[in-house]
C-alpha cells in the first residue's frame, strides 16, 4: 500500500462528506453521545470525527462498526446488490462469444433452423 493515497475526485469527496453527514445525523436522531458512540464502537473520539466529516483516511472496518452502533449495518447489504452497467456489460461480452464458440464447433447458431435457414 502506497504511504501516500492517491488524490481523490470532488464527486468522490462530496459522497464521503454525505456519508459522514448522514452518520451524524443518525446518531443524533437516537440520541447517542459521542462517547457512548466511541465506546460501543471500540473507536476513538477522532475516528468519530473523522467518519463524520467524510475522511477518507477512516476504514471500512470502522464505518462497519459505526453503522451496527446506529442499527444501520444492514444497509450495506443493498451496496453493488444490482449491478445494472455489470450485467449489462457482462451479457453484451456474453453474446458475442456464444456465436464464435458455436461458429468453431460448426453447431448451428440459435437462431436457425437445424437446416441452417433462418426461423
């Protein structure tokens, strides 16, 4: 791992800063304190800081811990769940390669009639 992490993109920082937000304001709705929140969490109080105001210097491993403090760890479950661009992506290199594969082994493409005429 690099000693120095590589710049980050606005559009980057910006979503961090929303995340750190919104962990804020989920620990205030439940009325949780900053120490009881460190605590609970096995973090200090300037890791709290820093994932509160979107660094990206905080681990995973800590935003996990902080969510299951707020009750929220389940919303990582919805992360990447449907990769809409990967399937598409991943279902355009798919087809092309049925057609080769079927043109090496001399079978008939799907869609033609096992007498070779279009159906």
């Amino acid at each position: 791992m690099p000693s120095k992490q590589p710049p980050m993109y606005l559009p980057q920082k910006k979503l961090l800063e929303s995340l750190g937000e919104r962990l804020r304001l989920a620990r205030l709705r439940r009325r949780l304190g900053v120490e009881l929140t460190c605590e609970r969490a096995g973090i200090s109080r300037m890791t709290l800081y820093r994932a509160e105001a979107g660094s990206a210097a905080v681990a995973l491993g800590t935003l996990v811990r902080i969510l299951s403090v707020l009750g929220l760890e389940a919303d990582l479950d919805g992360i990447a769940r449907d990769d809409k661009l990967g399937r598409l992506l991943q279902d355009r290199a798919l087809a092309p390669r049925r057609r080769a594969r079927a043109a090496r082994t001399g079978a008939p493409h799907p869609r033609t009639t096992p007498q070779g005429t279009p159906s």
